[in-house]
C-alpha cells in the first residue's frame, strides 16, 4: 500500500499531479510550474531525501502510484515527533486509500521509526480529511489561525495528534 519514495517515481507522480491538478489546488500551496514536471519532481525527491527529516512514502494501488504520504519534520530528542502529510489523486478518494495509507504511515512511525507523536493538520473545512484521521485514531488539539498559505491564501487548520499508545495500534 505505501513504499518508501524513489528518484525513480518522479515521472508518475508528475504525471498524477498534472491529472490531479485542478483536484488538489483548493488543498495546496499555489505551485511553480515545474512542480507538475518530472525534472521538479525530481528535484522535490532528491531535496527530500538528502534531507534526513522526512520519510517519504508513495502510496501504490495495484501497482501504480495514486498519492503520496509523508512524515515530515522529524524531530528527535525528546519530542520524537512528526508532521503527516496525505493527498490522494481523484480518482481514488472516497474508497479509503488515503485511511489505508494513513494507518500504514502511523504503524511505520511508530514502530520502525520510534516516534512518539504525529501531528496532522487540515483546512478547516475539509471534513473528508478530518475523517481520515479520525478512523485512524488521531484526536482534535486545536485551532490555527493563518496557518498555512493555501491557494494563496493563509488559512485556518484544525490541528490533530497521535501518540504513540501501543495497545491501539
């Protein structure tokens, strides 16, 4: 269901962003061009894997990529945390890929990771989102104001967290 990102994935994922475009714009960041080319995408692996604070996944349906999940900002030391990030191209919303995907993400960092925390954030009103964290266990925290620049906009995040309690996994 998820595997680990490979420079090799570059040219699918650009070819399921440029599809999922119009889909995934009300939800991201407003992008350069050459986020939607195999040579950005590229780009966007290698930096995030040279990185070492991020482990990042695909998430693979009957052999092809349809979305990504990532555990972003990784911190160690004492806090032992992380950012998840999911997206899901269209055509497979709705049918619990992104839920799948999510419990997998979780189960990785929490066990071949150690964490103890994951953070999850979504638009206020992005109820679909919402669920998927809620089927996974994670619980509401709070409220963001101007969280995060979305559609070139900065807007509000309710904010949700995991801990890691391993008689729930």
């Amino acid at each position: 269901m998820i595997r680990p990102v490979t420079i090799e994935d570059a040219g699918a994922l650009a070819g399921l962003l440029t599809v999922n475009r119009a889909y995934l714009a009300p939800w991201d960041p407003i992008r350069d061009e050459s986020y939607y080319t195999e040579a950005g995408q590229l780009k966007i692996i290698s930096d995030t894997l040279r990185a070492g604070n991020t482990y990042p996944y695909v998430i693979v349906e009957d052999g092809k990529i349809v979305g990504r999940v990532n555990l972003n900002n990784v911190v160690r030391g004492p806090f032992l945390s992380a950012s998840l990030g999911y997206w899901v191209g269209e055509s497979t919303a709705g049918r619990g890929v992104a839920t799948a995907a999510v419990t997998a993400a979780v189960k990785k960092a929490f066990t071949e990771h150690g964490l103890h925390r994951v953070e999850a954030g979504t638009l206020t009103h992005n109820v679909r989102s919402q669920r998927v964290l809620e089927r996974n266990g994670f619980t509401r925290f709070g409220v963001a104001p101007r969280y995060l620049k979305i559609a070139g906009e900065w807007q509000d995040h309710i904010l949700f967290q995991r801990l890691n309690e391993p008689d729930r996994m």
